[in-house]
C-alpha cells in the first residue's frame, strides 16, 4: 500500500487493515500478532515493522509519526507539543477529500488521514477551500483512533456536511509546512510548536476583540481568524510583539496604566500555571516589554517573577552621552544603541542604561587589547580560499551558528556585522552571497561569551527565571538592541554555572 507524505503510521495500519476486510484494525493487529500500542506510542521497532507490511519506507513514516511520551508529552521528530495542541479523541476531516478519495464506505480505506488535521489550530484545508469537520464522538478512544473505521461507519454522515468555504491562512499554513517539513531558524520557528499554535490565537483575540474579551466562548472561525492575526505579528520576533504591546497601552479607553489590564486574555493566559517551562522564552519578551513599559510596584509579580521596582525607561530621566560613550557616539549608533535627533546630538536609545554603556567600554577595550580573535569587521570580510580557512578550522554558516550559541540568528548577523564574530563572504563554498562564520572566531567567541541559552541549558533552568535572576544580580550584558539574544560575559557567570542551581 503507498504510503502519502502527510500520512501517520496509524493510520497507514489503519487503511491496512480495512483494505484487507478486518472490521477494526484492533482484530487486523491480532490476527497477525502486531503490535499496535507501541505503534499508537510511535515506536521505531513497531513504525519499522509497520513498513515492512506496507512495502514503504521506514524513516518517511516515522518523519510524519508523533511519539506519545506519557503524561500528555507528546514529540513530532524535535517539535514538542502538548496535548491541547491535538485533536485525540475526535477524527477531523475535509469532507471534500473524503468525497474526492473513497467512492464509497467500503473504500474509505483510500483516502489516508493528513497528519495536520490532528492539530487544533488547522481548521481547513487548503486544497478545497473549507473548513474540516469533526466526527461525531465515540465512547471508546481506540475506537476514535482507528482513522479507517470511523470514515466507513459515518461515511454517509461526512457527505451530507455542508461545505463552509474557508480560506487557509498564513498561519495555519505555516503550521502545516513546520509539522510536515520541519522547522526554520526565526524566532518564531525557535518557539515549540504548542507555545507558537496557541501564542499567535490568544494574542489574535487581544488584538481583536480588546482587552476585556475572555478566553472562553469563541467559535472555530473565530479561532482561525485570531490565529491569522496573531501569526501577523508574531512571525516578525521579539521586536514586533513588543510593538504590538506597545501599540495595545495607545489604544483609545485603555487604562495604559496596568499591565495586566492592557493585555487582557493575553496576560491571563501566559499566567496560567499550566504552561509549562516551553513557554519561557515567549513569557520572557513579554516580561521585558513590561519592565521596560510600565511602572511595577517592587515585588509585584509580572509572569511569574518579582519587579525590582525599576523605574521604566520612559520615566527615567534623559541622560546624555560622556567619556568614552561620548568619543565613540558614532559607533553606538552604528550599534543601534544611539540615535542622532533633528539638531544633530546623539542620544542614547531609550532601553540603554550606564550599566549598558559601561559594558560596551568593557567589549571595546578587551577586544582593543587583543583578548579577542577576531579582527576588524571589514578585514574580517574579505573572501578566504576556497575550502581553506587560514586558521584551519573551517567555516560554519550563519544557522548553524545560531544554534550553537542557541541564538537567534539575526543576533549572530549582528555579531559578524559589529566584528564580534569572525565572518566572511564566501560564494565559492556557500551559495552566492551566503555569509558563513569561521570556526575559529567562533571559538574565540565562546572562550569570553555564554548566551542565555547556553546557560539555561547547563543549569537545566528556565531562561525567563534565569534571565531575571541575573538582571537582579545586576549582570553585564553584551550591549545590544533589546531585541536580540542576550549573552553574557563568560568570567561573570562562573558562580551561577558551577552551583548548578
Ligand atoms: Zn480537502
């Protein structure tokens, strides 16, 4: 039997089965002894053995199967989702793929089941411009789960549903590439797949009904349409979302005041105690918006962590740039950290502190003294020999680099840009224009720098109680924009690496 690229195991065993006349795959599976809890688990060994039956390939079968881990954990290959990101115990369909697979119940073993439609936030399909339609319930989940069943026993059922016309959003399409082709290197793409699915529709709903409408009560095609717009902002990182926050103190009869009136359903939400440590980076953005944004009484919870009681930015008196800020105002707005204003003056942007100032000076003077391997930025970008780098450590690209320092890769970019990293041109190695980082100066790199992410992964702590900890701490951070990843210098987090805790 061909196996579909979109299609999971079970329901290939599923469509195996009907196809061979059993009256539920539950019997196909014991008549030739097969073991299908571990296949329902995602096991290789039982994916393995799947294929072998069908005569299809074992590793395209497993790339579109979800691993059940117990405990409502579930995996699709690296992407992590929970159980309210799926549909478990209802089988959703289009009803025009059906009608256009199965010429009738009896081969309703034709049409295999997509892999997307498990996910709660698709909700049409593509092909046929409708939304999906769920199946009635059934009492027994092993019933629900056998894909091939279920359409022959409500086949007729399927075919009288109206057809809803629906387009499929950017968003539910970016949730179908990410689940069938794997995932990209944005900030968005970085979120886990339940964190993103469900971020992009409770912060839609902010955005569209305002900051009093609640979580609950909301149909299907609402659902959608906060999804679409939610993905609006969130597809274009940390920075947009910030703006997006911002933008929500403006609006018209908004107390701008208090956080967590602004934000509505969407503070409410990041909140919740369900969410689990995954949430973290995207808490984290919003946790800095609101430091940097609002006023917050010291101890005051915001997500989850105190205040400091710092005065917001906005609040915070004007400061002017001197000594050593002041000789090299050019670079800092070459940095982004300054901007030049109408008459001329450079000022400093209004989320950098002395503190910020202070460890630029520090970045400079090490690197000027030669504590760094990396030279000039523009020495650093002249075309190497293909397929030798002087130093003989190679070269890496740009994403794999990112994921290395777990940073973004807009922050690796700024990184080669300003000279931190050691980056090249290379069109003989790499596709044209491509820049790739020497290894070398990535070395060099790690030797002086930790990332957040770095961090959070010895320590086994979540980033958003990390990053605050250290905030508290009063920790240099490499002067960046705010909306980059955030690293640290390596001789100031030995304390933090070596407890462990
Ligand atoms: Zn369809």
């Amino acid at each position: 039997m061909p196996h579909a690229a979109f299609e999971p195991a079970s329901s290939l065993l599923s469509r195996l089965a009907a196809r061979g006349g059993a009256s539920s795959m539950q019997r196909f599976c014991g008549d030739i002894a097969f073991p299908i809890d571990p296949l329902f688990r995602g096991e290789r060994v039982a994916i393995e053995q799947l294929a072998q039956l069908a005569g299809c390939d074992a590793a395209a079968l497993e790339w579109v199967s979800v691993r059940h881990l117990g405990k409502g954990h579930f995996r699709l290959r690296d992407e992590f989702a929970s159980l309210q990101s799926f549909q478990r115990l209802r089988v959703r369909v289009c009803p025009e793929c059906v009608r256009a697979e199965a010429p009738c119940a009896a081969e309703s073993w034709r049409v295999p089941r997509r892999l997307q439609w498990k996910f709660s936030s698709i909700r049409s399909c593509p092909e046929h411009g409708c939304m999906l339609v769920t199946l009635p319930p059934e009492k027994f989940s092993k019933d629900a789960r056998d894909f091939s069943a279920q359409l022959r026993k409500h086949y007729g059922w399927i075919l009288d549903q109206p057809m809803i016309p629906a387009g499929h959003s950017p968003f539910e399409q970016y949730l179908t590439d990410r689940i069938l082709k794997g995932r990209g290197d944005r900030w968005i793409d970085r979120l886990e797949l339940n964190v993103v699915s469900r971020a992009c529709e409770v912060l839609g709903l902010r955005i569209a009904e305002g900051p009093d409408a609640s979580l609950a009560g909301h149909r299907e095609a609402d659902w959608m349409s906060f999804g679409a717009s939610g993905y609006y902002v969130l597809k274009d990182g940390p920075a947009a979302l910030s703006e997006c926050l911002g933008a929500m103190a403006r609006e018209e009869g908004v107390d701008g005041r208090f956080f967590g009136r602004v934000f509505g359903a969407w503070a409410t939400w990041l909140k919740s105690r369900s969410l689990g440590d995954e949430f973290e980076p995207l808490r984290d953005v919003v946790r800095r918006h609101v430091f940097d944004h609002f006023s917050v009484r010291k101890g005051v919870l915001v997500l989850g962590v105190p205040s400091e009681g710092v005065a917001s930015p906005n609040v915070r008196e004007p400061f002017t740039l001197k000594g050593f800020a002041k000789r090299n105002a050019e670079d800092l707005v070459n940095r982004g950290l300054a901007r030049r204003q109408a008459d001329g003056t450079i000022v400093p942007q209004g989320f950098v502190t002395q503190r910020m100032l202070e460890s630029y000076e520090r970045e400079k003077k090490f690197f000027r003294a030669g504590g760094g391997a990396v030279g000039s930025a523009a020495a650093a970008i002249a075309p190497a020999p293909v397929g030798i780098d002087a130093a003989g450590g190679g070269h890496l690209s740009m994403s794999v680099v990112a994921r290395r320092l777990r940073v973004t890769v807009e922050t690796v970019g700024y990184l080669v840009v300003h000279g931190l990293l050691c980056g090249m041109k290379n069109s003989e190695c790499y596709r044209r224009g491509a820049t790739v980082v020497t290894a070398e100066s990535m070395r060099g790199f790690r030797e002086n720098f930790i990332s957040l992410g770095e961090v959070s992964e010895v320590t086994k702590r979540p980033q958003g109680a990390l990053s605050m900890k250290f905030r508290n701490a009063d920790v240099a951070l490499l002067a960046m924009p705010h909306d980059l990843s955030r690293i640290y210098w390596r001789e100031d987090m030995g304390v933090y690496l070596a407890t462990k805790r």
